[in-house]
C-alpha cells in the first residue's frame, strides 16, 4: 500500500511529538542542564498524554523551523491533526546522543510508533510500526534554566 506524504510526513510529526519526551526525567527541580533538557522532554511528554497542545506548543520557540519548512504554526496544525487521526500512540525510543554547548542542546534518537503497545514488543527487528530517527535542537533563553524546541530533523529507519 502506498503511503501519501502528507500520511508520511503526519506519522512522522505524530512521532516526534510522542518521542520528544521519551526516556525523560521527571525530577521536579532538575539541576545541571542535562536535566533540564530531560525535564522539558517530560513536560511535553505529559502534554501530549493530556493531549494538550497549548502546553505542548509553549516549549516550541516562536522562530521554530525544522528541515522542511515548517513553522511553530505548522506545527501546532499537524499536531491537532494527529490528535484526531490517532486516539492512540505508543512509541518505543532510543536516545542515542544528548549534547550541550553553551544554549544549544541536541538530542538524536531513535523511536518507533505504533496504534497498539504490542506492536513494539519484542524483538526490535520485528516491530510492526513506523520507525524513525530525529535530531532535535533545542535552545534555552535564560542561561540553561529552560529550553525550547528550535528545530528537527527525521527521516525514517532505526539507528
């Protein structure tokens, strides 16, 4: 079956909305900025379960721009679209690198996303779901003590 882009590239924002967040910390006051960093990862994590966009959206830069194109506001629109599309996300994740320099923070990962938690058991060469890999940017504005999401990239597979 052919997947359409706009499918294609839906799955993929639904993805990296759910996977933003995944392995993340939940300590209430987080202390180095890797913490913090994993701390905001939370935060959307639990905007998402609420399925809140509002909050999802504040840790979203104003100036956001990923590598097609798309600003906060696209966004935000692909974001309701996936909450209507799917009244169910799994994902199961793999955070490969996390970076900080200065007020730039980058998290590569893996993750693959599915309608049902049984599709990701077992054996990770035998997931029935959409995998993919994401290189996100985020930027804190106020010396490390939060970030936001400035840009990401994906593209499918598992690394």
């Amino acid at each position: 079956m052919k997947t359409e882009p706009l499918s294609y590239f839906s799955r993929a924002i639904s993805l990296w909305v759910v996977l933003c967040f995944l392995s993340a910390c939940g300590s209430s006051d987080p202390q180095s900025p890797e913490e913090r960093v994993m701390h905001t990862l939370s935060l959307l994590e639990e905007a998402v379960e609420r399925r809140s966009v509002s909050d999802f959206m504040q840790h979203v830069a104003e100036d956001y721009q990923d590598h097609q194109g798309h600003s906060k506001k696209d966004i935000r629109r692909l974001i309701q679209l996936q909450y209507v599309r799917n009244q169910n996300i799994h994902i199961l994740s793999k955070i490969n690198e996390l970076n900080i320099q200065d007020d730039l923070a980058t998290v590569e990962l893996s993750a693959a996303m599915a309608s049902s938690a049984a599709a990701l058991g077992g054996d990770i060469t035998r997931l029935k779901a959409d995998t993919h890999q994401f290189s996100i940017v985020l930027r804190s504005l106020d010396n490390q003590q939060s970030w936001l999401i400035e840009s990401v990239a994906w593209e499918r597979g598992w690394n």
